[in-house]
C-alpha cells in the first residue's frame, strides 16, 4: 500500500516450445480457357522434406494499482525471443477499469 492505493506486481516467465515435421508435394497445374483450350502448364520444383523446431522463452512484469474502490490500473510488460522469426517482441499492456466490491 502506498500513499497513491495499492499495487499487486507480479512477475514470471514461461517457454513455449513447438516442432513440425512433415514433407513438401509438388503437383503440374495446367490452366484452360474457358472453351478449354490449353492455356499454360506450370511445373513446380520437387518437394523436400523439413523439420523445423522452435523454443520461446518469455519474461513478463504487471501492476494491478488500485487508487479506490472505484479506480484501477493494468499495467505490464512482457519480452519474448522467437528464434524460427530471428525477432524479439516487446509487448507493453495497459488498461484502465473501474473496480467493483
């Protein structure tokens, strides 16, 4: 409890892993007009297989701040690494509600 309400500040973590498999088909597509005429012939590369496998930690912080009975704030922050993307994502959340008893 501060002079300014009451803060609930939680902080965690998790990791999220997931993996697909599987292998690529090709298959020729030729496109008619509309008498039936033969218009085009596409041929695609031959297909391969893939294995693909990813794990995601993440970090997150938040702050539920109560000023009274009426007034609240949401408030957090969370930071994930997503190495299939070569990204990191910084995600910053916030929400203003009124509290009920």
């Amino acid at each position: 409890m501060t002079g300014l309400g009451m803060h609930k500040i939680q902080f965690g973590s998790s990791v999220a892993s997931t993996n697909d498999e599987g292998q690529l088909h090709t298959k020729t597509i030729t496109i008619f007009d509309d008498q039936g005429a033969k218009l085009r012939t596409i041929d695609f590369t031959p297909g391969s297989s893939f294995d693909r496998s990813d794990l995601q930690p993440a970090i997150f912080v938040q702050d539920h701040w109560t000023f009274n009975s009426h007034l609240a704030i949401d408030a957090g922050l969370r930071v994930e690494r997503r190495p299939l993307r070569q990204r990191h994502a910084l995600h910053l959340e916030r929400d203003l509600c009124g509290v009920q008893r």
